[in-house]
C-alpha cells in the first residue's frame, strides 16, 4: 500500500515537515519525481535541515529510503546531503537506496539550465537553475545516463557523446561559462554515488508492497507547477501529481492509497508565471514577514497572496486527494480580515475552473472575506481549542473544494500540528 503526500499550490507549501511527521508510521519513504529541488525543511530537535534529494524520511532509523526512477539526480547536491545527513549519524549506506533507473544531471544540464534563462530575459521562468529541464529534456529525447550506467564500462564514452551534443547547444546559446570545477565535483561525486545502495527499485518496493510492509511516496514541488497540469510554460518538467507517483516508482494505481495533499493557509509563488491571488500590497508583505517567505536555500523573497480555492479544488479534483494538511495556518494569526478566492473574473465573465489560458489572461479573483481570529494558535494542541473564526474558515475551505482539511499545522516544529 503507497500512501501520498504531495503539494496543491505551487511548491513550498511544508511537505519536508509533513513527511517527517508522518514518516514514522512507514516502512519505507520514496522520492517520485523531481531533482534537487528548492528545499525540503525540516526540524530535527531544534536543528534545521534542507534537504533536496534525500527524502524527508531519512532522520527516522527504521524507515528506508528511496530515490525512484522518475527523479533526475544531481551526484554533487546528493554527496554534500549525505555528508550533512552523516553528521547527525544516520548511516546513509544502510537506510538510503537509489534506483537504477534514476536519471543523471550532468554539470551540462546546469549550464543549458542558466543559458536558455538568460535567453528568455524577461520571459524566464524563474527555474531554481539546477538543470532539472534540460535533464529531463534528455530523458524523453532518450539520450540520458542513469544511475546503473555507471556500472557500464562504457559509461565515459557515453558521457563525452552527450557532453559534446550540449557543447553544441551551449555554443548555440553563446554560453561561454568554464563548468571544469562543476566537472571535477561530479567525477568526484560519481565515485561516491558508486557506494551507495543502487537497487531495482520496482521489484524492491512492490515486494515490501507484497509482505504489507507500508509506502509514503513523497512529491517535490506542487501540483500547479506540473509539467502538464500546472501553470505552463511556468512550470517544472516532471508530474508532480498522484500520477506521477506510478510512473516515477513502478506501483501500480491500485496500491494508491491516501493521497494527502499538503496547502498553505494562505498562497505563495517563487519564480514567474500566473498567480491571480497574488497581493502587491503591505498585505502580501506581512504576509512574507510573519510567514518568513524566503526561498528555502536561495533566500528568493516568495511572493504572496490569499488562498486560491479554485485552484486548490482543481488540484485536490487532479491529484484525487483525501485528506488536506493546512500549513502554516499560525501565520495568519494577527490579521484583521482574510479572504479566499472563490472564482476567478476573466473579461468579465466568472468561472469557477482553471482556464487552459491562464498565463495569457488577466484574472480578477472574486474574494469571499472571513473575520481574523486574533488568536495566538501556535501553543495550541488540540482541535477543541482552535478558535471558531479559525474553524469557520477551514469548514468554509473543506466545502468548497469537496476534501477535509484532516490536520492543521500551526508552526515549523515536528509536534506543531493539530488533528482536527
Ligand atoms: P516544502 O518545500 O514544501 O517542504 O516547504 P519549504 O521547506 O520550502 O517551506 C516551508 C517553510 O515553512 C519552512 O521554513 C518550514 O519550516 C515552515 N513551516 C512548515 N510548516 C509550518 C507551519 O505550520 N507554520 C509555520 N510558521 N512555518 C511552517
Ligand atoms: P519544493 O519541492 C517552489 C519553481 C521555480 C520555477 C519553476 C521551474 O521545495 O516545493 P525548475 O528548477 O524546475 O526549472 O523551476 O518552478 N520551483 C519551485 N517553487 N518550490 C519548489 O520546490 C520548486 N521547484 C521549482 O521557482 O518557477
Ligand atoms: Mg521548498
């Protein structure tokens, strides 16, 4: 049975700290989709992690972790998380497997990453730079190395025919960067990831599956950022949704179990493309200030806004979620009055839905507003003792999108977070 916990708004929303928080009641945690994404936070005692490769499962010693197939893999971002994972003594060697079939970034993948955003200029996504597309891009193009080439002696002949395929983009795109050092790191990692546990992750997982040994698949980023359901072209390359979860780990879609679909209690945005709530007012910036909407590792202010109901009804609708975990919902503590969106105003018609065209339109949310509760909720253990305006405002949320908010997180901590 594989259990699901994945974003429903555009990345960021806590999934580092719920898995963590849920990880416990697993078996094994497992990495779909995704590369070295922006970050992962997480509390261990009261020591902070970013994690960006490694599942956030990895600080509970009884619960394997694994690194499917459908994830693209940085060596150099995965050599310097072990290390740091190491210093808190968990031996990745023994609880870490990394499928054979996961795809390889190559320090080329980084650079065509940084030379097309530059092309783009004003049009950019805003991509994190890690080489996430253009890793991608080689894994559907069929050129890619996995992880279990490296266990091919032709392995160096195949990395220099794809080095000088990207030298000719790169030449293309004028780049002119030297990525030696970025090569040396990753023939040093390389030799590394040669020492960890490389497995076949299919047949490992779907054999645990089979003696009842239990799965927490794990999402990167959110599902307005996926590659066919998202914002595009403001997206990433990967399914972030459900369904990426059969593709990235080889279960079948009858061992799906909950989906737990993880939204902040409010909504933020890293990086360009549509985002109709947004607020560009001292709203949004208060709401960047108490919510500390910084980029996890780049320190990138996220833009902020009020929650997006029809977006999150149309991500719980794709993702076919069964419970909600709201995060963060401690951050809207002190405000007076809180809105949500509950139909977007496109050339003056209304519509519940989320337009294919919504990176070309201009959309004027319909807000429905709510009383604050002025509560100091981050103490706060149990659901009798949630304010009502608070309870108001989820009820309000779980009608709406046809799912239950079933846990509210009420600050970064492991014990921060109430079942309602
Ligand atoms: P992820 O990428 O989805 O794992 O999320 P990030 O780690 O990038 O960003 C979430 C941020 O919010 C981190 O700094 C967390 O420590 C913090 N956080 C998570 N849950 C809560 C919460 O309920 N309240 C508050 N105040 N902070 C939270
Ligand atoms: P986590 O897992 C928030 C955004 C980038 C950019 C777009 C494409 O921490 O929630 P890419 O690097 O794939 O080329 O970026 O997606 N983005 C994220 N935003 N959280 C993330 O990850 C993100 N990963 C990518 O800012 O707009
Ligand atoms: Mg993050």
């Amino acid at each position: 049975m594989v259990d699901v916990i994945l974003g429903l708004q555009w990345g960021d929303e806590g999934k580092g700290k719920i898995v963590d928080f849920f990880a416990p009641n697993y078996d094994i945690v497992a990495r779909f989709q995704g590369g070295p994404n922006a970050g992962h936070t997480l509390y261990v005692g009261d020591k902070k992690v970013v994690l960006h490769q490694i599942p956030s499962g990895i600080f509970h010693q009884n619960t394997v972790n694994i690194i499917g197939g459908g994830v693209v893999l940085d060596p150099i971002t995965l050599k310097k998380e072990c290390d740091l994972v190491a210093s808190f003594g968990i031996d990745v060697k023994k609880n870490l497997f990394i499928s054979e079939r996961t795809n390889l970034i190559l320090p080329t993948h980084r650079a065509l990453d940084k030379a097309s955003e530059l092309q783009k200029g004003e049009s950019k996504i805003g991509s994190t730079l890690k080489g996430i597309g253009p890793a991608y891009m080689d894994k559907t193009g069929r050129n890619a190395l996995r992880v279990g080439d490296l266990l091919d002696k032709s392995f160096i002949s195949q990395y220099i025919k794809l080095r000088l395929k990207h030298q000719k983009l790169l030449d293309n795109f004028h780049f002119i960067e030297d990525i030696s050092t970025w090569e040396d790191e990753f023939f040093e990692a390389l030799e590394f990831l040669r020492t960890l546990n490389v497995i076949s992750s299919e047949y490992y997982i779907n054999n645990e599956i089979a003696k009842g040994k239990k799965v927490l698949a794990e999402g990167a980023q959110g599902t307005m950022l996926d590659i066919d359901f998202g914002t595009f072209p403001f997206v990433t390359s990967s399914n972030t949704i459900s369904a990426g979860v059969c593709t990235g780990l080889g279960v079948s879609p009858k061992q799906i179990n909950e989906v737990i679909g993880v939204t902040k209690a409010y909504c933020t945005r890293v990086g360009s493309g549509p985002f109709p709530t947004e607020l560009n007012n001292s709203v949004g910036e208060e709401l960047r200030r108490i919510g500390n909407e910084f980029g996890a590792t780049t320190g990138r202010p996220r833009r902020c806004g009020w929650i997006d109901l029809v977006a999150l009804k149309y991500t719980c609708m794709i993702n076919g979620v069964t419970k909600i975990v709201m995060t963060k919902a401690d951050v809207l503590d002190s405000f007076e009055e809180l809105n949500v969106c509950t139909a977007y105003g496109i050339n003056g018609k209304e519509t519940a839905e989320v337009p294919f065209q919504i990176s070309k339109v201009d959309i004027d949310p319909v807000w429905k507003s709510f009383k604050g509760w002025h509560t100091n909720t981050s103490e706060l253990k149990n659901v009798v003792a949630l304010p009502t305006a608070m309870t108001e405002y989820v009820a309000f949320i779980n009608d709406f999108v046809g799912a239950s908010v079933h846990y509210i997180s009420n600050g970064p901590g492991r014990e921060q977070i109430i079942t309602v």
